[in-house]
C-alpha cells in the first residue's frame, strides 16, 4: 500500500511553481496579444495589422517559453478574446482563420523549442510555415462550409485559397520577417533572466 501511495503522489511543488509561472506568463503574453494590436491600429490606422502582424509575436514569444497545453491556449485564446472585446479580427472571415493558425503555430512552436531544444529562430520559422499552410486548409474549409449567402461576404480572392495564402503572405513579409527576428530575442533575453533568477 505503501509503494502504491508513493506511487500515486500529486505534483511536486516545484512543478506547481513552475505550471503556475507558466499560467502567468500564458495570461501575461494573451493581454499584450490583444493590446499591441490596439495600439498598432490606432497608429496605423488599422492599415498595418496585416502587414506586421502584431498579435503573431506575444503567441510565437509565449510558445517558446511554456509547455505545449498552454501554448496551444494562449493561440486559440487570444484571437477570440480579441475579437470578443475589440472586434478584431472580425469573426468573419478572419477570426475562424486565425484562431486555427496561432493554435497550430503556438503548439509546433512550443514542441520544436521546449521539448525537441530547436533553436528559438528556425522553431519559429517553422511554426510559420506550418501557419501558413493551415491558413490555405481553413481558408478552402470555411469556403467549402458556409452556406452560399455567407460566401458571398468573403473576400472573392479567398474562393481561391492558394492565391489568397500567396497574396496574403506578400503583404505580411515585412511582419513575417518581425516575427523571425524579434521572436528569439525576446525569448532569449527571458531565459536569460530566467537563468539568473534560478542561479
């Protein structure tokens, strides 16, 4: 009975500190998902949202730094409660294909750094890529699922979702390329003071 009961023992305190920082971190990483587009948009008019892809960096820096569960949350909840409390993305047509994108991106993310120790910079390439490509599948799924009046309210380039995925990747190069760079710096400069306060 003895062995038994060690052997059914809760987590250690140590790993409830460290999910509990995880949370933290997840909630922290959700409110900046959702106020840096605010502030993008009120400087760009609403016009650089598409271009630098604001709400991408909190979800890529977060997937980097906690466990896939929590990464693949804060993905799925930041567009909804974004969308929920400022309207944007606006639910249709974008919201359905962002909330797919940030999950997928913020999970392949978290399991390329934190579980296969990829390097935070081709981690977050990846997760791009896979983003991009899970854009297209949802962008021919929504096509391919709404009744005919609603199609009607899509852009007409998304009935075509290779070219709506081409053209849309065109314009976000200059945020793609944000992401690529400033994602790993601000993962890195988090491990670092991680490290300190450990040490």
């Amino acid at each position: 009975m003895g062995a038994q009961a060690l052997g059914k023992q809760g987590p250690t305190v140590a790993e409830e500190v460290a999910r509990a920082r995880e949370l933290s971190l997840g909630g922290l990483f959700i409110a900046l998902g959702i106020v840096i587009p605010i502030a993008l948009h009120a400087l760009g008019g609403g016009k650089l949202g598409s271009t630098l892809l604001p709400m991408y960096l909190p979800v890529l820096a977060c997937a980097m730094l906690v466990s896939a569960p929590i990464a693949a949350a804060v993905g799925l909840l930041t567009p909804v409660l974004s969308s929920a409390l400022t309207g944007m993305p606006p639910i249709l047509p974008v919201l359905p294909l962002m909330v797919a994108e940030l999950t997928l991106m913020a999970l392949i993310g978290s399991l390329l750094h934190r579980r296969l120790k990829l390097h935070a910079l081709p981690a977050v390439a990846l997760a791009l890529l896979a983003g991009r490509v899970v854009m297209g599948l949802m962008a021919a799924l929504l096509v391919a699922a709404l009744p005919a009046g609603l199609q009607e309210s899509l852009p007409p380039i998304m009935r075509t979702p290779v070219t709506y995925v081409l053209a849309a990747t065109v314009a976000a190069l200059p945020g793609l390329a944000l992401q690529i760079v400033a994602v790993p710096s601000v993962v890195a400069l988090v491990e670092r003071r991680r490290g300190r306060t450990v040490g």
